[in-house]
C-alpha cells in the first residue's frame, strides 16, 4: 500500500510538539487512539515488555512523528499529563433531552456551568489561554500545571459539561477532524498557568487511613469475619494504588469481591458502597467507580449489581 501523506495532519502533531506537547496518532477520522488495546496487546514488538498505553508512547521526537503521520492520516492525540497540562474540557448537550441537572438548572452548556464556578469563587472567567473549539462546538481551555502537582483526569467532578484531561487522558489536537468536523484554534497563546482556585477543586483528598476491622465489622452486620477481612484487604488495595492503575484497581477489588457476594458471605450493596466511597477518595470520579464496580462484579459472576 501506497503511504497516504497528509501535510496539514503532520503540520498539527509538529506543532503540537513544539509547544512540548508529546502526541500519539488517533484512527484517521476518529477520536480513539491508533494501535492495539491492552486486552489484543500480543506482547510483542514495542509492547515486549508489557503492553504501552497512548500515554507512554506519545512523543516529541520529530524523526517518529513525520515517519508516524507519513504512514496515514492520523488525527493527533495530545498526552496531557506526560504534557504538563490540565485541559478543561467545557461541553455542550447532545440532543434537546439532554438537559442540566437540578444542581445547574439554567445552564445551557459547560461554558455556562463554568462561568458560575468562576462567579462562585470570585474569579474572572480564565479564558485568555490556548483554546480549541472541539467539533461540536464545544472548547478546550488549555492550562500548564505547577511544577510537582500531579491531577488525573476528571468527569463531572467540577460540574456538569465540564470534565478535565490530565494524567490518564488525552484530548484531540488542533487541526484533526472527526466525522468531518474539525477541531480549531480559536486563542492562539500560550497555555495559561492553572488558576490556583481550579486546582484546588481537582485535587483529590487525602486518602482516609484504612477502617479499624471492628468498625468495618459493625457496618457490614451480618457478614463474617473473614469476609469482611476479605472486604478490607480489598479496600487497602485500593487505597494504595499508584496513578494510572486506581480505576482497575476498584474493578479488581469487585471482581475479587464477587465471590463473596455469591456465596451469600456479602451483599453487593455493602460492597458497592464501600468501593464507590474509598475509589472517590483517591481521586476516581462517581461514573468512574460506577462502572469498573459493575464491570468487575459482572465479570466475577455476581450480576448485574447495580453501583448507586
């Protein structure tokens, strides 16, 4: 097959690069990254030594992009957290049924419900950074984070329409375009500190010191000792994990945990409760623990168990 060449797509990965941005491609036309994911990773060739996530194998070396972006007209992910960056990423609604929440009744979009986080803390609206319009109509607000702060992504936390893109995501870069509408440059200068207000609402708490086993014991009611020994490993688990791996770690917590619900040792509503508070105090967003509880519950055969 013949390379297909694609200038202005190499033109934005480049450009992106230069600001110290590092990029990965996306599936041509597509928002998701390019390559393999880590459940096909065959272990081979650069994922020898354990599978590499779009985050690892982004990069700034200008040798791979122009040989990458000269394979295919790759849309250009950018890897924020290797980048040093926190990207608000402000929303608009789907459809004409997806309205705001009782919490922002009134607002039309993220911008809206941001504007009121801005109002509420006293801040002007920090809109004189690097700002992309997303293809839908949405925008990008660019910020660089202070030296020695690490945040992870968010969804939902500071509001609704508005998530952020940190360690653990990526946003689409200026110049790709996706179910042909492009991505655009709408401020071009350079990406504004983090507001120090903003980092103060995205930076998770201090994760709480594991529960005595008879506090745990006395919550849990029914269940065994060893049961809820079982419960509060499991939670220690998750309460240690590393960043990039807290939202596997709750999945595996429930899958592992699974069993003791079949067994009738534990109930799936005291284990998604207990999951649910101790993956939200280290950082993972509601939806985040909502879905890897329910993932590793159904996968260790306990159901379709809901995560309230």
């Amino acid at each position: 097959m013949t390379p297909t060449l694609a200038p202005a797509l190499l033109c934005a990965a480049l450009a992106a690069a230069e600001r110290g941005w590092p990029v990965f491609p996306l599936r041509p036309g597509d928002k998701r990254p390019a390559g393999h994911p880590e459940r096909d990773c065959p272990r081979t060739g650069r994922c020898a030594d354990g599978h590499r996530t779009p985050e690892q194998r982004a990069t700034l070396d200008a040798g791979h992009i122009e040989k990458c972006w000269h394979a295919a007209a790759y849309n250009v992910g950018i890897a924020t957290g290797p980048a040093q960056l926190v990207v608000v990423d402000l929303d608009i609604p789907k459809d004409d049924t997806d309205t705001a929440p009782a919490d922002w009744a009134g607002m039309a979009d993220g911008l809206d419900v941001f504007a009121a986080l801005c109002e509420r803390a006293g801040q002007p609206l920090p809109t004189e950074t690097y700002t992309v319009r997303t293809r839908r109509g949405g925008q990008h607000l660019y910020f660089t984070v202070p030296e020695g702060k690490t945040l992870r992504s968010t969804g939902g936390t500071l509001g609704w329409k508005v998530d952020t893109r940190a360690w653990g995501g990526y946003v689409v870069a200026a110049g790709s375009t996706v179910g042909g509408a492009s991505y655009e440059i709408v401020h071009d200068a350079p990406a504004a500190p983090l507001p120090a207000w903003l980092g103060d609402l995205l930076t998770p708490k201090p994760a709480p010191a594991p529960m005595p086993l008879s506090e745990l014991s006395a919550r849990m009611r029914n269940a065994t000792a060893y049961s809820t020994s079982a419960l509060r490993g499991e939670l220690e688990k998750v309460l240690s994990a590393r960043e990039g791996g807290r939202n596997r770690s709750v999945y595996f917590a429930a899958y592992a945990l699974a069993r003791l619900i079949r067994t009738g040792d534990l109930t799936a509503a005291a284990v998604t409760t207990e999951l649910m508070s101790t993956g939200q105090s280290i950082g993972l967003s509601a939806g985040e623990c909502r879905t890897a509880i329910r993932s590793g519950l159904a996968r260790g055969g306990a159901g379709e168990a809901s995560a309230a």
